[in-house]
C-alpha cells in the first residue's frame, strides 16, 4: 500500500488555516486561510496471511517533521437542537463560531493580559455542505503536556471564558503525528470460508468484538454498527439503525442511511444507502411498525417517520414517537419494556396468544408487538383471541431495489458513506452525522481526528475492514471523516462507508485484540460485529 495524498500535506483541499498571536484589532486580518506546509511522509508496513484470501496488513504512517502540543481552545456558546448521554457525542460548547465572537473573545483576553490567536477553519468537502469558511476559533498558548494546558485554562476561565484542552495534532489543517492503522482484505473468490455480521444471539446484550472472535473462531473481526450505549436511549446493546443477522430484521434503519450487505456468506459484498419498512396486517387492516426490538416510543438516531424533534436521522440524538408499534422477535432475550399501551404476543403463524399490559418475555418461537398511543388503539381493535395478525418486512436500497434476505445474509449499518463509484462522495448532512445551521453539531465526531473503524470494497470485489486508533492511543492521532474517505480511496475501495467508530473501535486477528482503544477501559463490548470466519470443511 501507498500513502495516501493527504498524508503528506494537509487533510484535504480547502482545510487551511492561519494561526497568529495578534491584536484584536487585526482579527480578520488573521484569520485568513493558508494552505498547510507539505511534509515528508514515513511509512511502516507488515502483512500477515491468516488463509488463502484473507491478509491482514498493519502499519504506522509518520510525519516526523509535525510539531505539535496542547494548547487552550476557547468555546463558544452554542445553541443546540438535542442533548445526548453518548461519550462519543458532540460537546455542547462550539469550539468554531463566527467573526464577531472571535473579535470580541480576543480584545477581552487581551485585555486580561493574555495572547490570544485566532484560526480560521474551512468546511471539509462533504457533497452536501457549505464549501468554504465554517468559522474561527481562538486558542492561547503551546504547551508540552495536557496537564500543563488545563493550568492555563485557569486563567482564560477567570477571565469569564468556556475551555478545553486540544491537542493540536487532531486538527484537520496539519498532518498526523502518527497513525496506527490494521487493515484486512478479505477476496471472495480465493478465500472458502464465510463473512457474517453477527449480534452472537441475544440483541440485549454487549459484547467486546475480540470476544465474539473467540467464540467463533474468528480469521478478523471488527466491531460493527452505532448502537445504544445509555438506559435513557432504549435498551443498551440494540442498534440504532438497520441491522440483520443470519437472514433475519433485528432492528430498523434511521432514515436511509449507509449499509454493508454480506449476501450469501461473503461471496457477494456491497454498500448501499437502504431503508426498511415493517407493515403490520389483520385482515384489510395495517399498521406501519416503525421499530424492531427497541423501546416504544424512543427512537435512537432519529428518522423514523413521525418522530420529533426530526424525521431525518440525527447521530446520537435520541427522538421521541407518541404513536409507535414495535416488533420483538425471539433474539430480544432480555425482559421486555413495560409502561403505557398494549401488548399482543404471536406465535409462529402470527395467531394471537394473549392482548395485555406491556412486560414479561418473548415466548420460543413466537415474537411480540407493543403498541402506544394509536398504535395500542389499533392492537386493541385487532388483536382478538386466535386471530391472526401478519408481519410484512420489506428492506431496499435508496433507488427502490428490494434487498431479499436469506438464512446467510447479513446487515450491518452506520454512516456516512464515504466513497461512491471510485469517487470521495461523503453525504455528512443527509445521513445526519454533521448540521449545516449549526456547525457545533457533529463538529468533533466528524472534522476533528478520532478512533474510526470503516469498511470498503476494491475494484477487484475485495472486502475491506479497517481500523485507525486516536485519542493518542499508542501516539495515533486518528482519523477525520474525509481522512477516513481518502484513505479508503487511496487502498483502491469504489464503495466505502463509516461504521461505528471512537472507543467502539476494534479488530481481533484469530481472536486477539491487535489494535488500541480509546476507553481507559480498555475494549469496549459493543452491539453488533463483522467476523470473517474459516471453513468448516
């Protein structure tokens, strides 16, 4: 492998920055972008073959001639649609606003005796932003250490000011330090064994990716899509978008939103952007299901139709439906949510079993629907004893083709997608991860350098898995999303997207954890994962 064009320089084309110590009178004079200084670029690579098809290769790309430290960030009120319980979310505090903030931020630490500087910063070039100027931010002071950094927070908080401590090398506008990266490449045509997503059976419950690579005994394994982390957003372990396993709908997309389709084992690999839809019938009678194994009424990452604050998917935002039916099937193995509505279970044929209060567990090979606001009223009106109510499932790509699931194809779903037809098309806005009218949202998700684990196909139809560690884990440094996206290209990937990323980062090689994550915790078990798995023959 090459290193990819941004590697030398800065991220992307458009990211310059200017950073000056200047009056505050000459703010604008400042802020005025520059492009980033080029530097050499080292690269450190190994390659390991687990079996015919399948390689795993790691490597370190350095800039030795990056000079980077802490320094102090000033923010910047901010208003904000949502709040969030995700570690990974956005901070409430914008880190980038307008010229007129940044002018007055400097003239007041100026005048309590402090050196500010004022950086501008540009857009990334998403397909669906603004291009251009995105804002400015004001920093003061370099500084060895983080510790070092929050000392001299004290005195920019004293002066009336909201801080963090920023270590220069996430910026989008300098090269990398470092960055630590483990890629598979995984080839249908050589390898003979099967690539699968996989919940390991119970939706309820969190699991590291090594050890599920254990269990299976995984070639590569790699953790999966977004999933809910927090009581307050459902049930911890479920997916907050679109996720199938061994042929069967666990959950239900977030709007349309990028997907990575294992059809039959492997052999057939791509990415598509897909939405799902899930049709209750008695009789001439429906109901539109807007959820799978998830709490009524609370709707992860958003876009389903009805939900408020937003129909459109929003990444870690937690939405609200008022009239919601959701379907549990028997993967949902832990007790059931209970409050308001109604409850009917089903068995296999969809024969009514019982019609009451919300609770207990999905019976062995039967599945359940809970009902709130409209949703009980029609359950009430149609569910009587040993009717029968049908559950239609339908799941397509956003250009109308029916995506057919059997008993060896698997889903698993994040976003943005990151390239399309061999080209960098990075839809940041319309899969929600980023807000045009309110940069602060998605800023330190997307833009800045985090932990990303992502997946691609070549055009030789080769599936690739890859992973970045950040947050100075080991020294790397991470990647941005549209560094993510060049790097997919610059490895030959024609379809790319984003999966779940930041502590949920991981990769195990024949069950062993070969990267670093981010949590002081160490791995973080997650809901769902990718696992390429050996013959059995």
């Amino acid at each position: 492998m090459t290193a990819p064009a941004f590697l030398s320089g800065a991220a992307e084309a458009g990211s310059g920055s200017a950073t000056h110590t200047v009056p505050a009178a000459r703010v604008v004079q400042a802020a005025r972008a520059v492009p980033a200084t080029r530097t050499a670029v080292t690269e450190r690579w190994t390659t390991q073959t687990l079996a015919p098809g399948v390689t795993v290769r790691t490597g370190a790309l350095l800039h030795p001639d990056a000079k980077h430290s802490w320094t102090v960030t000033v923010q910047a009120p901010s208003k904000t649609r949502w709040t969030s319980d995700d570690p990974d979310a956005p901070m409430t505090w914008a880190e980038v606003a307008t010229h007129r903030w940044a002018d007055e931020t400097a003239r007041k630490l100026q005048r309590a005796g402090l050196r500010p500087r004022v950086e501008s910063v540009q857009w990334p070039r998403y397909a669906d932003t603004p291009h251009g100027l995105m804002g400015y931010r004001v920093r003061v002071g370099h500084f060895a250490t983080q510790e070092e950094a929050k000392k001299a927070a004290q005195d920019v908080i004293a002066a009336g000011f909201h801080t963090t401590a920023s270590w220069t090398g996430y910026d989008i506008q300098e090269p990398a330090d470092r960055q630590n990266i483990h890629v598979a490449v995984i080839d249908p045509k050589t390898f003979e064994g099967t690539v699968e997503a996989t919940h390991d059976g119970d939706v309820t419950r969190r699991e590291t990716t090594s050890a599920v690579a254990r269990k299976l005994n995984s070639l590569v394994g790699v953790n999966g899509g977004f999933f809910v982390l927090s009581t307050a957003d459902g049930v911890p372990g479920t997916m907050s978008g679109i996720g199938a396993y061994q042929g069967e709908l666990e959950s239900m997309a977030a709007g349309s939103r990028s997907a990575l389709l294992i059809e039959d084992g492997g052999r057939g690999i791509r990415i598509a952007d897909v939405t799902s839809t899930v049709t209750a019938r008695s009789g001439k009678a429906s109901y539109h299901i807007q959820g799978i194994n998830r709490v009524p009424g609370t709707v992860r990452d958003c876009g389903r139709p009805g939900s408020t604050p937003s129909e459109l998917p929003w990444q870690d935002v937690t939405c609200q439906l008022a009239d919601d039916m959701v379907q549990f099937t028997t993967a949902f193995q832990a007790n059931l949510p209970t409050g308001p509505g109604v409850q009917v279970v089903l068995d296999a044929a969809g024969r009514v079993v019982s019609v009451g209060t919300r609770g207990g567990r999905v019976p062995v090979g039967g599945h359940v629907l809970q009902g709130i606001g409209r949703a009980a009223d029609w359950l009430t009106a149609h569910a009587k004893s040993s009717s029968r109510i049908q559950v239609g499932e339908v799941v397509r790509t956003a250009e109308g083709r029916r995506v057919a699931l059997d008993d060896d194809d698997s889903i698993v779903s994040a976003a943005p997608t990151l390239v399309k037809d061999g080209r960098i098309d990075i839809d940041a806005a319309a899969e929600g991860v980023i807000d045009p009218e309110y940069t602060s949202f998605g800023y330190a998700w997307a833009n800045v350098r985090q932990p990303r684990t992502l997946a691609g196909i070549d055009g030789r139809g080769r599936l690739l898995l890859a992973t970045v560690d950040g947050r100075l884990k080991n020294g790397s440094e991470g990647f941005t999303i549209y560094e993510a996206a060049t790097f997919m290209k610059s490895l030959g990937a024609v379809q790319a997207m984003n999966l779940d990323g930041g502590g949920s980062t991981a990769m195990a090689v024949n069950g062993t954890l070969v990267n670093n994550p981010s949590d002081a915790a160490g791995e973080r078990p997650v809901g769902d994962t990718v696992q390429v798995l050996p013959s059995k023959y």
